[in-house]
C-alpha cells in the first residue's frame, strides 16, 4: 500500500479529519460534563492519526486549533502542539506502535514527551508562563516555591500531560481496535489494527 | 441589508488584511498603551459593524479572565527588584507589572483582533474567497463541514449521555465513578461518527467530488471599488507605523 502526503489523504481519510475535530470538541465537552480533572481534547486526533496516518493526524490537529480559535483565540498558538501530536502519533502507528497493549504504552510516553516538548515553549513565550489551564495553579505554586519558570511550566505540564495523553492514546486505542476490519481496511495505517492480520500471526 | 453595512459588505480578504494589520502592527509599536488601544480599535469596527455584543462577550469570556490571572500571577512572580508591596512570599514587582501589562495587552490586541474577524465574516464567505486565491475545494470541504459537525456531535454525545444513564451507567459520585462512564460515553460516540464518514464519502464520491476539473460555485462575493482603496489605505498605514518605528 502506497504512503505518504500524496497518497494519505485518499477521499475516506479527508472525512475523518472534520469527524476528528468535531470528536476534540464533542469529548472535551463530555469530560467537564463529567468533572473530570482532565482535558482529553485530542482523542479525535488521535484516532484519525492511528488510523489514517502522520499528515492526516497533523492537518485533523491543526484544524482543531483553528475552528476552536474562532471562539477562544488564545488556543491558537497551540495548533502547533495539536499538529505535532497528530504527526507523532501518526509515526507511531506507520511503525506499529499501537500492536499490542505494551507498545501502546510507550508509544503514551513518546507523545507525552511531544507534547511537553513543544507546549512549554509555547507557554512561556506567549503567555510568559501562564496560559489558565489548570497547570497554570501548579505552575504559580512551584514559582512561589523559588523554581525557575522553564522548569516549573516542565514540572507541571509534564505531570498533567502525562495523565491526560496517556488517557487519551489508551482509550483511541481501545476504540481503535473495536472498529470493524472492514472499515478499518479501507485506511492505509491501519494493518496493526485488523484483527483477522492478528488472528493469522497467532495461528 | 446586510449587504449595506459598511464593514460587513467588505470582501473577505480585505478584512483578513485590516484584522492582520492591527495584529501585526502590536508586534510593530512595543508600547503596550498602543497595544491596548487596538483593543478599542477593535470595538469601534465592531461597533460599525453591529457586531458589538457578541465581540464584547466573547473577549469578555475568552480573553480577560485569562489576562487578569496572567497579569496578577506576572506581577507576583515575575523577578525583579522593585518591591512595591509585600505580604508574606508574595511579592507585587514593578517589572512584573510592567512585564505583565506588555503581555497581556499583546494577548488581548491579537486575540480581540482574531475575535473581531470572525464576527465580521461568515467562514462560508472566508472559505470562499481562499477557495477563488486557489485553495484546494477538499480543504474548503473539511472546514465547512466541521463547522456544521461539532454542533451536531455535541448534541449526539448528550443522546448517547443520556442513553447511557438510562441503562445504568454511573455519571455522578467519586472521581473512579465518573472516570470509568468515559469509554462508554466515548466509544458509541467515535465509532458512530467513524462510521458515518463512509457514507459521507460514496455521497461525495456520487457528486463527483474527487474530479480533477475546476467547479463552480452557486455562491459569490464580489470586491468592489472601496476595497482596492481600503488595501491601498492599510498599506499606507503599515508604511506610516514602521516609519514612526524607525524615526523613534
């Protein structure tokens, strides 16, 4: 199967990316309904990406940002965080990291590891350190407590995006491999997923 | 009516240009008086625009509450020497205000700005005029799309919600409770719409979407006289701020 920005967005892979984006919205609203303590605002990203691979999972992140820009500007600058994490976990399913359940786990760390990665500058340059999520309150408590910002925006955006992606890769992986082979085989990233491809590697 | 209002009856990309010059020009003046000046700017347009209350709410909303904590956190914990006040660790800083007040009003000038140009154009007619610059329809087609798919998927994640409740699945209690109804609000939700896309696919795919050939468009704007003078009116203005930059 070919692959690649040319080849990936095949007319069912463009579907998914405004279904991602609309899943960002509808789960995130889902999760303050239930008053949880976490964002999961990238489950649609990351099973577009799982499924229909890195350029996809990039554009379904970046348009996430954008359509929420419209009512919130100040999430803008995140589009660039969403875009990487799409991309990565993209990558990892192209490198059949979602096989089994322990690969996923690490994959979790990767893309925890992303995330942090690319949000702190964002945070600290833009906001200068603040951006009223609720790592911000842990982000004051560690600069009350005599730490350097990079390091206190690390601390306590590494801890909640340890939580929150590692939430959200397992349950778009147990989502994943719930869809039925034959949906499933028309995506080219999707081999790690199929559940007949399983069966015959046991067997 | 609609069409006779100042603001409004601009082409889409003219807007784009004013709304980019006010957020450009911030980064040009460091001042953060000018700053907080284009916020007013802002509100004049939209006020011309009869847009006036929604701008207001959303940057009421959006912005302030996020800028207010920004500023008092800044003027707290920003490092500086220049104590102004002091209680207990706390400690209010004149470089923390002022860094504060040059961040925030940064925030406030690009996101009223971006604010200010969604209320002024409907994305159908921003989506047109980048489609006409030659913008793929594909492109055109996931944004509009998206627009009318969060509404609609919000409403279905309240269906499967409340569904769910009904066949006893736990919402409300301890935090393990309400964690665990999450894979089966999500699942139904996800798997639903997933599914949904290959319909909406062979649909497309039945219009012949997916040809190579140039299509028209029920739908069009045209730019009229008064925007050529407002582009070359913006120019002017870009030329005159980096001007007064240079000459400060």
């Amino acid at each position: 199967m070919k692959r690649g920005l040319k080849h990936d967005f095949s007319l069912i892979a463009i579907m998914l990316i405004p279904i991602g984006v609309g899943l960002n919205v509808a789960i995130a609203q889902l999760v303050q309904i239930l008053r949880l303590p976490i964002w999961l605002d990238a489950i649609g990203t990351i099973v577009a990406a799982m499924v229909a691979g890195p350029w996809v999972g990039l554009v379904t992140g970046g348009s996430t940002n954008l359509v929420k820009s419209i009512f919130t500007p100040t999430e803008l600058p995140f589009a660039l965080s969403s875009m990487a994490i799409g991309f990565t976990v993209g990558m990892l399913s192209k490198k059949g990291m979602f096989k089994n359940f322990g690969k996923t786990i690490v994959s979790c760390l990767i893309v925890t590891v992303i995330a942090v990665l690319i949000s702190t500058p964002i945070i600290v340059w833009v906001y200068g350190g603040i951006s009223g999520s609720s790592a911000s309150a842990m982000t004051a408590v560690l600069l009350a407590s005599g730490q350097r910002l990079v390091q206190a925006v690390i601390t306590s955006m590494g801890l909640l995006e340890l939580i929150d992606k590692s939430t959200s890769v397992i349950l778009a992986y147990i989502i994943v491999n719930k869809m039925s082979d034959r949906y499933l085989s028309k995506h080219n990233y999707t081999q790690s997923f199929i559940k007949s491809n399983k069966k015959s590697k046991v067997a | 009516m609609e069409k006779k209002n100042v603001i409004l009856s601009l082409y889409p990309t003219t807007k784009l240009l004013m709304i980019l010059l006010i957020a450009v020009s911030v980064f040009i003046i460091p001042s953060y008086l000018y700053a907080y000046a284009m916020f007013l700017v802002c509100l004049v347009i939209a006020a011309m625009g009869n847009v006036t209350k929604e701008f207001a709410n959303l940057t009421i909303k959006g912005l302030f509450s996020l800028c207010i904590l920004i500023f008092v956190l800044q003027s707290f914990f920003y490092p500086g020497t220049h104590v102004l006040w002091e209680w207990g660790f706390l400690a209010i800083k004149q470089e923390g205000i002022h860094f504060g007040l040059t961040l925030t009003s940064k925030v406030i000038a690009v996101g009223s700005s971006l604010i200010l140009f969604f209320r002024i154009t409907p994305v159908k007619d921003f989506v047109y005029s980048l489609e006409v610059m030659g913008l793929s329809p594909k492109a055109t087609y996931v944004v509009l799309s998206t627009l009318t798919i969060i509404p609609e998927m919000k409403k279905s994640s309240q269906v499967i919600m409340d569904a769910q409740k009904t066949r006893g699945v736990e919402t409300e209690g301890s935090l393990m409770v309400r964690l665990k109804a999450l894979l089966p609000m999500i699942t139904p939700l996800v798997l639903s719409s997933v599914a949904s896309t290959e319909e909406r696919a062979m649909a497309l795919e039945a219009r012949a979407f997916t040809v190579n050939k140039r299509k028209t468009s029920i739908y069009s704007i045209e730019k009229t006289g008064r925007d050529s003078f407002i582009r070359v009116l913006l120019l002017v203005l870009l030329i005159l701020l980096i001007v007064w930059r240079v000459a400060l």
